[in-house]
C-alpha cells in the first residue's frame, strides 16, 4: 500500500514586513518574522493564531523601536503598540492600563498600513461598538456613547502622535464623527435622603467613610488610602496626598493636586470615635487589624445595604461626592471654593460636572426676580394718572 503524503502547512498570507505565521501538523502555530540586523529569523511556536499575531505585532514594533518606523510598509498594530510602549512612561500605571486595553477594540483595522488608514476604516469600527449585538441567544445594547469615546481616546492620540512626529502628513482620525456623549444619570439626594440616611448609618463600622465622602466631598481612592497621620485633629482638616490605584498601589491624587479639605465637626467626632475603636491601631483610617486596607467594594456593598434600610435611592461610593457638591452649590459655596475642596483642575471642571446642580438655585433666582419685578410693577399700576 503506498505511504500518504502528508501536505506541507500553507503559511498564513500577510503583507511584506509583517512575519508569517504558520500552522504546523500538530495544530499549533508558528510566527516568524525577518530582522534586518540578523540574517536569521526571530520566530516562537503559540497554541492559538491571535496568540501568534500578537507576538509577531509585538516583535515588529520591538525591531522598529531601534529605527525610524516607516508608515508605508508598517501596520496600525504595530503602530499602537509602539506608540503605546512610548507614551507609558508619561502616563499614569492606571492610565496606560486602560489605553492598552482599549486598543484592543482596533484588532479588525490593525492589519491596515498606517500610511493607508483612513476615517472610514475607525468609523467602521465605531458603528459596530455602537451597534446591537447578540450574545447568548440574547440580544444585547451596545456600548454607550461615553464607554465610546473614552475607548477612541487613545487612538486619537496615536494618531496626532504620528503628525507631530512626521510619520503622517494628517491624522485619519479627524475625518472621524464622534458620537454624543449623553451626560450620565447620576443620583443625587435631596436634603432630606441625606437626613435619612445620616440617621441609619450611627454606629456603622463605615460611618466615617461615609461622612467624609457625603461631608468632604473625598473620591473613593482618597478614602481608602487615607491615614491617620493626614488628620489634623487641631485645625478640623484633612491632607489628601495620597489615592488608591486599580492594582491597589497607592500613588498622588488625581491631577497629582495634594490639598487640604476642612472637616466638619459631626464628621471630625465620628473620625475619633473610630480611632478609639481601632485595636490595634492601623496606619489607615480605614485600615483592617492586619494592617491592610478595606477594600472600595466592601464600603460599595454596605453602602447598598444602607440605602435600603432607609428606604432612600441607592448610590455609589462617587456618588456621595456628587451629593456633596449639589448640596453646597445649593447652599450658595463658591464655585472656586468648591473646586479647591472637590482636588478639580478648574473652576470650569466643577461647573461642567455639576452643572444639573444650580436648577434649585436657577428656581429661585426666578422666583426672586418675579417678587421683585411682580412687586414693581403692582405699585406702577396703583399710582394715580
């Protein structure tokens, strides 16, 4: 009986400079790709094809780093990922994070030249974030249209990153229609919520987190990694220096802005109370007896719990920062004050997020006008001719 011939694997087609990629008999996958300083070829064995392509992206934008990366013959994988390799240094750990992961939403446009990408190509790929989709027989939304423009973001950057250095003459991504991002719902306690909810949460193990959020107007980051040493127990402040990151790392506030919040005096009681009943004493104001930190999903988890007692809306951890600020713009606060407690860049910053808040402050100043010019005009009408 004559011997089968087994057939050679066919290597994967793919542009000139981007590697190859074949599967081997046994099913896994072999990428390969030429170094112009060696004459041999780098290549490695992956159990997956996405595995291999990602390999080779990474190999590709590694062996271009040494050179001038040329947008004729590169692709916009290799580009990102490049550009992303560049721009970590500058960013924040938990910013690179979210760009790397971001990016992966362009898999279907990487393969593209960088000198041929166009707007319709990212428009394409916009479209079909924002489309409808089917997932377990189900059918599901798609993203919103804020989840879509943080994730356009980074490759916006990428882009104008290639202008500026040369590698483009105009950046593709400006021909590319972003979607509206629709300002998000957030819930807000009137007055009377927050008396309610003051009233459940005496004696919660979380009270003071609670407070200084609904009080001071603290981000989650801030409350969980502030300490004991930041109070100032004589000047009824606190020093916000530090803030918790996504990998539980601690590193400066947002903006890297430290500053000085004031404490009221309910909220400046609960804090002792707490230290009394902290043994053995933490670093942390929120510390655990092993001297680690809770965690923002334990305080999230009892916040929900609390709201339902009081039979109140449910809100977040951030959600007690935006009660904060509505209440004090209400209030009559200065928009500058404000910004300075709330750690934002700007007096623009505060009144762009907050801007929902002054339509009880807006009520009354019409109200006001109404009195007065009402008031006028009845006195016009009962002087005689």
């Amino acid at each position: 009986m004559p011997r089968r011939r087994v057939p050679k694997p066919k290597p994967h087609v793919r542009r000139h400079g981007q590697g190859t990629i074949y599967r081997e008999r046994d099913g896994c996958y072999r990428a390969q790709i030429s170094r112009r300083a060696d004459p041999k070829r780098g290549s490695a064995r992956f159990d997956t094809a996405d595995a291999a392509a990602d390999w080779l992206e990474r190999e590709a934008a590694r062996l271009s780093t040494g050179g001038d990366f040329d947008a004729e013959r590169g692709t916009v994988g290799a580009w990102l990922v490049r550009w992303h390799a560049l721009a970590t240094p500058s960013l924040e750990p938990s910013t690179a994070t979210a760009y790397k992961r971001r990016l992966k939403h362009f898999d279907s446009i990487r393969l593209i030249q960088l000198a041929k990408l166009r707007g319709d190509h990212i428009q394409t790929v916009v479209a079909a974030l924002l489309r409808k989709r089917v997932k377990d027989g189900k059918e599901r939304p798609g993203l919103t249209t804020r989840t879509v423009n943080a994730i356009l973001t980074p490759l916006g950057r990428a882009l104008d990153d290639a202008v500026r250095w040369g590698l483009l003459a105009r950046s593709p991504f400006a021909a590319v229609d972003r979607p509206k991002s629709q300002p998000a719902d957030v819930v807000v306690w009137d007055e009377d919520e927050a008396r309610r909810f003051l009233r459940v949460v005496g004696g919660h193990r979380f009270e003071a987190a609670y407070r200084l959020a609904l009080f001071c107007g603290l981000r989650r980051s801030e409350l969980i990694a502030l300490r004991w040493e930041d109070v100032d127990w004589q000047g009824s402040t606190l020093s916000i220096k530090l803030a918790e990151k996504f990998d539980r790392s601690l590193s400066a506030p947002k903006y890297r802005r430290q500053r000085v919040v004031d404490v009221p005096p309910s909220a400046l009681r609960c804090l002792r109370a707490s230290k009394d009943a902290q043994q053995p004493l933490s670093l942390f104001v929120f510390g655990k007896p092993g001297g680690k930190r809770w965690a923002a999903d334990t305080l999230r988890v009892e916040l929900k719990a609390l709201c339902a007692t009081a039979k109140i809306r449910k809100v977040t951890l951030h959600s007690l920062r935006h009660c904060y600020a509505t209440l004090q713009l209400n209030s009559g606060m200065a928009l500058p004050d404000l910004a300075a407690q709330l750690g934002h860049q700007s007096a623009s910053t505060t009144l762009s997020t907050y801007l929902h808040s002054s339509r009880v402050r807006q009520r009354d100043a019409a109200r006001r006008l109404d009195e007065t010019l009402g008031e006028r005009v009845e006195e016009q009408k009962t002087v005689p001719n």
